[in-house]
C-alpha cells in the first residue's frame, strides 16, 4: 500500500500544467509554479511583491496561483510569427 502511495505522489509532482489544469487542482503553490516555468523562487517573488505577472491569492500562510490565471497569462504573451 505504502509504494503504491508514493508512485502516486511521484507521479503527481511530475505533471504538467495543463495535466493539473485537468485534475481537480486549481491552484499551484509558488514552489511548484517557479519549478513549472523553470525561474527561480526569488524571481517568482520579487515580481510578486513588484506586482508584474501572475494574480496569487493567500492560503493561510501559503502563496498560491490559480492555475487557470497563470495559463491565460502564458497565452496572453504568446507571440506569433507574422508572414
């Protein structure tokens, strides 16, 4: 029982953003947004406290993003190629 609980919980840190988007999470601590985007937990709070980028809501004592916020920001800089 205890090996099957730890590949569940492996498996659930390795998803995706879109996977998380899917599940019935819907927010993201600031550890596993800054390890998604691949910046640093400082970058990710210096523009937090500078007001650049994602909306994040408190839990308690806990920084969390609402997945579906950051996804729209993503997109939102999204650049296409023009022909």
């Amino acid at each position: 029982m205890a090996r099957t609980m730890n590949r569940v919980l492996k498996t659930k840190a390795k998803l995706s953003m879109t996977t998380l988007l899917k599940s019935e999470l819907s927010s993201i601590s600031e550890k596993e947004l800054s390890r998604e985007l691949n910046i640093s937990l400082s970058k990710l709070r210096k523009d937090r406290e500078r007001g650049k980028h994602y909306a994040f809501f408190r839990e308690g004592r806990a920084i969390r993003y609402r997945i579906i916020d950051v996804l729209d920001e993503l997109k939102a800089k999204t650049t296409r190629a023009v022909a």
